[in-house]
C-alpha cells in the first residue's frame, strides 16, 4: 500500500491519509461524501446543507489539498464551483475559519474539519458574502492559496 | 606520536573526502576505491567501513554490507548508520531474527534523532517481524487447513457410516434416500411400513444433531485458531490520535493524553507548544514514556502478528 504513496506526500503523510480515507469510507461525518479517485493529495468532498437551516437541500463541494508534511501542516480547505452564501467565505470559495490557520492540530482530522465547517454553515442566521469580500477576493486574483492571504480576513476569531 | 602516523590519518580522510565526492557523483567504484584506500591507512575508523558499506549497499551487495557494518561495529558498536544498514542487509538475506535484533539497536540509538530517521527504522523493522511472522504462519495457515479438511471429512464419513448402519438394520431400501440426505433438513424415505419409518426417523434425527453439534464445535475451534493469521481492525484505544498508527515509542502527556514521541516532538517543534488535542500549554521536557501502553501494544502484537504489516 505504501508504495503507491504519491510522490508529494512524507511517508507519515500518506501513511495517515490511508488511514483516514479508510475510517471516512467506514464511518462517514454525516452529510458528507468523499467522490472517489486515486488522488490521494486532493480530496473532492460532497457537503449537503444540513435539514432545518438556511442551506438545507443545497448542495456544495470542498476541495481539501494535503501539504507534503500533512498533518504537521493544515490541509488547504476551499470551496469550489458556486461556494454557500455565508459571512465567512468569500465568492473565490475562501473560508475563513481558524482551525485551518492558526488554529490547526494534528489531532484534527478530515472529518473534524468538515464537521466544522457544516456547523460553521449550519449556525448561519442569514446568507451574506464577508463585508470586505470584493477587496479579497481581488487582492487573491493570480491564484493566491488561503494560507497566503489569512492575515488579509476581515475577521480572524470565528 | 610520530609525525608519519599523522600523515597517514590526514592523508586518509582526504580519501574519505574523494569517497564522498565519487558517491554523491554516483560514481560508486570510484568512491569503493577511495575508501578502501582509506581503510588501508587506518583501519580503525568506523566512518570508512560504513561509507563503504552504503557503496555497497547501492549495489544490493548484502554480503560486503554485512562485512563492513560488524567491522564497523567492533570499532564503534554505538555507530547507528552500521546497526542499520546491518539489519537491513540480514533482512534481505532473509535472516529476520538476527535483522530484528540489530534494528531495534538502531533504534535505542536513533532516539531523539529526527522524526524521519526513527520512522524509517521502525519501520524496517515492522518488515522484519512480518516478514519473520509470516515465514512461520503461512505454513501453519496451510497445515490448519489440511486439518480442517481432514477432520471435516471424517466427520462426514463416520456420520455417513452410521446411517447406512442403521439402514441395514432396516429396511435396505431407504439407505439410499438416507445417504443421499445426508445435510438436507429433509429425510426422504421412500417406504410403506409407517412403524418402521418413525423409528427410522427417529433414530435419523439423533444422528443428524450429533452430527451437527460436532461439526459446529469444530468449526469453532478452528475458526478460533485461525483468527491468529486474520487481519482486522487494530483497536483504537492502542493508536496514536496523529499517526492513526500503533503506538511504538509512546508518551503521556500532563493532560493524561498519549502520543506517538517522535511525531509529538515534531508537533512541538512546528506547529506549537500545546498538547494538540486539549490545547494546554505543553513542553517536550513535560512528556513521560507511558510503558504501560508500550506493554499493551506488545502483547497486542504477540497476538495479531499480521499487525506489523503497518506498524
């Protein structure tokens, strides 16, 4: 199995990444699906707007990118395609959230991480881009990584 | 000291120097030749016989490993790069036990080195004991199998044989029906005499059940012998939150969580001084080897050998 770790992995990287796709195939975080692939540095995940809340019946998709030194480092975590309405994630499929910043453990996970974000989605009260969202999103034109650009989020502390 | 004997020491690390210039040039030959050179000036350094012995190592020349890394070692047994590249070499000569040992040396002498190098080692010599595991379980698996059969067979025969006992105490015609049912629910019996058939039937049934709580608790012993060689889910409870692995060197910390040392210091030194999953202020001097964890991983092991593929 470890052969087939890609080359932009650390053996404990790929290792973990096993680990964890194996446990998310087993016991999935609810309203997730991982679409399947090979790639294991590139996670595509399904996110459904939780019953009851302002996202319900809506459909989204997270692009999670793992560093080589996974989980030393958080993964990239952006939205792709039309990301949610909400006032913390930016038209460019941003989120500003801190555990994937400043905040990151390598005791979290995928799931721990997706689970955020669906409550992050789920507590929303109304559907509204970041106040600064233009002058982000056009300070991250020539395709800035979230990492890069934290400092420049309205707000930090979610 | 006279000055000649210097000289050659000088004139040998220069050698040394040549080495490892041919050797990052991939020029191997060429750097074999200058340590050899070397080593024949002073042959009481430990550094030329290992330098040699990584020449041969690129070349899969176990046999010249070997030699060079015990040379090495009854220079300077506490050499790592010797102990390691031993063990690899023995394990490649299919020689696990002796691999196992000189593994778990380096090991007690890479501790505190880099995450890298203690990941590599462990897990050399996870390959060793799987590797050695294996060698013995696949032809016991075999021979459990053969059993199986065996015994399985003879239960069938002597369950077979006491109904065509029984038929020939009866009415001869039904033996046939009788066989051919052997493990069906159903017992056909092609016959008028109704009195005879009760008892038959009867008599049919007792058989049938003994056979088959025989054949349960066979099943069951083998089924529990085979358990040894099956690999299923390693219990959560003895993995490491970061590596999601088995622990191998673990420690607790003041918050009562245990980690993995290795990836923990890693963690410490990158990300930040907090125990990453309750987030309370942590240094590394804090962490204490938690043996108790260390034993149970052991004798997880002892039990479910097949676990070292990934350890």
């Amino acid at each position: 199995m470890s052969s087939s770790s890609p080359k932009g992995l650390s053996r404990i990287a790929a290792n973990r990444l096993h680990k964890e796709l194996k446990e998310w195939q087993m016991n999935p975080p609810a309203g997730f699906k991982h679409k399947v692939s090979d790639n294991l540095q590139r996670w595509i995940v399904e996110v459904n707007g939780a019953p009851n809340t302002l996202y319900e019946n809506e459909t989204y998709y997270l692009q999670v990118d793992f560093p080589e030194n996974y989980p030393m480092e958080a993964p990239q975590v952006i939205f792709t395609h039309n990301p949610p309405l909400h006032p913390h994630i930016y038209s460019n499929g941003h989120i500003c959230l801190d555990i994937l910043y400043d905040s990151w453990s390598p005791a979290m996970t995928v799931s721990s991480i997706c689970i955020s974000i669906l409550s992050m989605l789920s507590s929303s009260t109304e559907k509204a881009r970041p106040v600064d969202n233009d002058r982000y999103v056009r300070n991250c034109r020539n395709g800035k990584s979230p990492k890069e650009t934290r400092w420049w989020f309205h707000d930090d502390k979610v | 000291m006279s000055t000649g004997f210097v000289s050659a020491n000088k004139q040998a690390e220069i050698l040394k120097d040549q080495g490892n210039l041919y050797f990052k040039k991939n020029r191997i030959s060429a750097a074999i030749e200058a340590y050899t050179e070397a080593i024949t000036l002073c042959p009481k350094v430990a550094t030329y016989w290992t330098n040699r012995a990584l020449c041969h190592k690129k070349r899969n020349d176990w046999e010249r490993v070997e030699a060079d890394c015990r040379t090495a070692l009854e220079i300077d047994k506490s050499s790592l790069k010797a102990r390691y590249m031993l063990g690899i070499a023995l394990l490649e000569k299919n020689e696990f036990s002796e691999a196992i040992k000189q593994l778990e040396k380096a090991l007690d002498l890479s501790r505190g080195g880099t995450s890298d190098m203690v990941e590599v080692i462990w897990s050399e010599v996870g390959k060793a004991k799987y590797a050695e595991w294996e060698k013995v379980a696949l032809p016991q698996q075999q021979k459990q199998k053969a059993l199986r059969e065996f015994c399985e067979n003879a239960l069938r025969e002597d369950y077979k044989n006491s109904l065509f006992r029984l038929g020939s105490n009866n009415k001869a015609q039904s033996c046939g029906a009788l066989y051919e049912n052997i493990e069906d629910e159903m017992i056909d019996i092609n016959s008028s005499d109704f009195l005879e058939i009760d008892k038959t039937t009867f008599e049919v049934s007792k058989l049938k059940s003994s056979f088959v709580e025989k054949k349960q608790t066979l099943d069951d012993v083998f089924d529990k012998a085979a358990e040894y060689y099956k690999p299923t889910e390693v219990p959560e409870f003895l993995c490491c939150k970061i590596t999601m692995d088995l622990y191998r060197d673990p420690v607790i910390t003041p918050s009562g969580i245990t980690y993995e040392r290795a990836i923990l210091l890693d963690h410490l030194e990158k990300v930040g001084k907090f125990d990453p999953l309750t987030r309370a202020p942590l240094q590394a001097h804090e962490l204490i080897t938690n043996l108790a964890i260390k034993e149970a991983v052991k004798a997880y092991l002892a039990e479910h050998a097949w676990a070292y593929k990934t350890y």
